[in-house]
C-alpha cells in the first residue's frame, strides 16, 4: 500500500514537472500566434492551430484565454521567433525553433548545452537544406473511416502521405498546404488533436546505442528550455 501510494505520487509529481515545462511554450505559441494574426481563432489558422495543440495536451482554458489576451500587451511585443542550427556528440546534426522574449538569454543557452556535448553552433542557413519541411496533422482513428477514401480526397489539398496506428491516423502534407489542408480536414468535420509544422531529416544518419544515449542527454536539456519550442535532428 505504501509503496503504491508511493509510485502514485512519484508519477503525479513526474507529470506536473512535464506540464510546468510544456504549457509556457503552448502558451508562448498561442501569444505568438495570435500577436501575427489577430485573436480570432476563425480568421487565424496559426493560432487556431497553436489552441489545438494546446487542448491537446491537456491545457486548462483559462490558460488558453491569458495567452491569447497577452497577445495585446508589451511582453508579446518582446517575443521574438528564432532558428539556430548546430552539431551536437558524434557530428548529429541539430535545428532549433525558439520563440523569446530574451534573445541574449536564448544563444547563450542553446550554446552552453551544445558545448558542453561537445558540439556547437553552426552558421544560420548551413543545415536548412538538410531538412525537408511538412505539414503535420493528427487524429483519432473513427468507425466507418475509409483511408484510401480519405487519401484520395486529401491530395488535391496537398497531401503527401498518410498512416494508420491503432488508434491515430497521421497525414503528411507539403509545409504551403497547411492551410489548404487544415480548411479540407474542417469541412469533413474531422476534429485535429495535433497539428503543426515539423522538419524532417533529407538523410538520415543511424547511431549507435551509445551515441543515441549520449545525443538523447542534450535533446533532453534542450527540450526542457522553455525559450525552445521544437528541435530536430539527422538522426534515423
């Protein structure tokens, strides 16, 4: 009974820590949103996104509705979206999406955790070619859904590729067909859990089981930054 109660707790403790990191970057990506295009969910496909993904992991809404409304003050202002590019252990290759409203705070960040890999930064445009960029889009498998239907429906809308787990179905696009297939998924009325832009190795390099734990110790440091939004790698 003790030792439950135990374990119990550890895990509770486990997911606060993981949400008290997750939700400032939903809600600095739903700030970001709605400061580029209004606070409208309707009229702003980014930021409709950014909510989306937001409800998707379980973000309250009155967090939702405070992100938004920052939208309108002096520290959305401040926000700024950036890209870096590095190496990290064992020549991995590594691209960085941060949004800050400290931009000094940031780099000297992202450079220390590099470093002390032994790795670095790179210049900016040097790994861009590298990865290839694709609208991403997920949601729950439902009775009745016809794949090969739905696929043929889609590609007009600009879709690449589409796969089936068990549970989630999860549809690859090109990156300028966001919109186009987010408008298509609506008028089906298919509800997205997730959605987003992501990048995507053009080829990839295989690890050993050593450097993967070795490069899985800095992505764990980097993804734990709150001023880090989404980072990629040329992993396989």
């Amino acid at each position: 009974m003790g030792r439950a109660f135990e374990y119990r707790k550890a895990a509770k403790m486990a997911r606060w820590g993981k949400m008290s990191k997750l939700f400032p970057k939903l809600g600095k990506a739903i700030t970001v949103a709605a400061k580029e295009g209004g606070q409208d969910p309707e009229m702003n496909a980014k930021l409709r996104t950014a909510i989306q993904n937001a409800k998707a992991n379980n973000m309250p809404k009155d967090n939702i509705d405070a992100a938004i409304k920052r939208a309108a003050g002096k520290d959305a202002q401040d926000i700024q979206e950036l890209n870096y590019e590095g190496k990290g252990p064992h020549g991995v290759l590594i691209f960085i999406e941060a949004a800050t409203e400290n931009t000094n705070r940031t780099v000297a960040n992202v450079k220390a955790y590099l470093s002390k890999s032994g790795g670095g930064l790179v210049p900016t445009g040097s790994l861009e070619f590298l990865f290839s960029r694709q609208a991403v889009f997920q949601f729950k498998a439902f009775d009745g859904m016809d794949l090969e239907e739905l696929e043929l429906d889609l590609i007009d809308a600009g879709l690449n590729k589409i796969e089936q787990d068990e549970d989630n179905v999860t549809v690859y696009g090109e990156w300028t067909s966001f919109g186009d297939l987010s408008k298509a998924f609506e008028e089906k009325g298919i509800e997205i859990t997730e959605s987003g832009l992501q990048r995507f190795p053009t080829s990839p390099v295989s690890f050993t089981d050593e450097e993967f734990a070795d490069i899985t110790k800095l992505l764990d440091k980097l993804e734990d930054d709150e001023d880090i939004q989404a980072v990629y790698t040329n992993m396989d």
